[in-house]
C-alpha cells in the first residue's frame, strides 16, 4: 500500500485550512510501572510550533502507519534508546540498550516507505532516528563508544562543538548530545558534519528534497543554526 499522491478534501484542510504544515512526530514506547506509553518529550512540539508548524504524535503502530503519514506534511524522528542491529546483519553489542522492538520496527517500515513512495516529505532524524535512517540505508553502527573513543563522555549528556563538512549547509556551532553509539558507515547516506574527536555528527541523501539526521538532540541546543533553525527549515520545506 502507497500513500496517494492527492489528499482528500478532509485531510487537505488539515494543512490548508491554516495554511500550517503538519509535523508527525514518531513518539517512543516506553514502560513505567508496568505500563506502556507513548512518549516524546515537549521540545519536540515547542520547536515545530514555533517554526509555524502543527505537531501530530504518531504512536508506533503497524496497522495504521500509512494512514498517519497520509495526514503528515514532515516527520520527525525522535531520539531513543539504541537500536537492534541483528536486522541489519550485525550482532546487538552487550552494552546496548535496546530499543522497544515494536518502534524499532514501525521506523524501519516508514523510512523504507517513503524512500519508496514519498522520497520528496521532508524528515528530521534526532540521534536514534538518525542511526536508523543509516542502518535502513545499509550502513552500521559503533555500538559502545566507551571502547572506540577516549572521548566518549564529551557525548554523553554534553555540548561540543559540530563541524561541518565541505558543501554542507550545517553551521558550525556547540550543541547537546546524549548517546552511547555513533554512526561508522552511513551506507548510501553522506556525512553533513562531524564531531571534534571524528564522530559523525550529521547525515542526509542530497538528491531528496530533505532528508537529514543528526545525532546531537536539535530540541535542546541552544545554538539557534543548529538547533530551532533545523525545524525552521523543515517546516519551510515542507510548504513547498
């Protein structure tokens, strides 16, 4: 099943009606008390709102995947703990902690749908989105930096400083990172910018109209270029 590349009236006025794009973002499942949840944290929403933008959670689901995106303009996806690699060809490190398997498997269905069918719908990938856009795109992961680079806690809960590559729109600029493993080969992706100790700090497919995933969390840095303006450029985009 495909998304249709004409809207119905209703779904149309979800956008036009305020002339607002809507923003889907992948919401995480997680457990507290035995109970299952759908989480995202709201920065996720603040920034899209104040792009001009409408935030919509999508709550991981198989079933009804297609019929979300139908309604969605951009995506986001969010961050989360550290993906199955077994999928992928690659045993799942020791350290890691996994993510649930029913997100892992719902963003996996949606990136491959829309490098299928909608390669043109703009989408942000933040840290564990990020590492999944290069897992589907048939790269691998470092699964435990602690054994990689010395400098691993400078990305653990921290800022540093991200340096663009060369033709890339990325800024330099400080921002905050929170996790464990880093991108190694981002298979048919294209590094945007790297970290100071070399870690791969940003990815995209130039050939889409926008597709970019960072590992650092845009929703909490404070570096306005590398941070609000991502969303502002999303939102933008996806107006278009």
């Amino acid at each position: 099943m495909s998304l249709s590349p004409q809207r119905t009236q209703k779904e149309q006025a979800i956008t036009t009606g305020t002339g607002k794009p809507v923003v889907g973002i992948l919401a995480d499942i997680q457990t507290f008390n035995g109970r299952t949840r759908h989480v995202i944290t709201e920065h996720y929403t603040q920034r899209i709102v104040t792009a001009g933008g409408v935030p919509m959670v999508i709550p991981p689901s198989t079933d009804t995947l297609l019929d979300q995106l139908s309604l969605c303009d951009a995506i986001v996806l969010t961050g989360g703990d550290d993906p199955c690699t077994e999928p992928f060809g690659k045993p799942t490190h020791a350290s890691a902690v996994r993510v649930d398997q029913l997100r892992q498997r719902v963003e996996t269905q949606l990136i491959e749908h829309l490098a299928a069918h909608s390669p043109d719908m703009p989408v942000l990938g933040v840290c564990l989105g990020m590492q999944m856009m290069a897992l589907v795109a048939g790269g691998h992961l470092s699964q435990h930096l602690p054994e990689t680079h010395d400098t691993h806690a400078d990305h653990w809960d921290n800022d540093h400083e991200v340096i663009p590559v060369e033709r890339s729109s990325l800024s330099t600029g400080t921002v905050h990172s929170m996790h464990r493993q880093a991108i190694e080969d981002p298979g048919s992706l294209s590094v945007l910018a790297t970290a100071h100790d070399g870690v791969v700090e940003a990815v995209g497919d130039p050939s889409r109209k926008f597709y970019l995933g960072v590992q650092w969390h845009p929703e909490r840095t404070q570096c306005t270029q590398l941070g609000q303006h991502l969303f502002d450029e999303l939102v933008r985009v996806s107006l278009k």
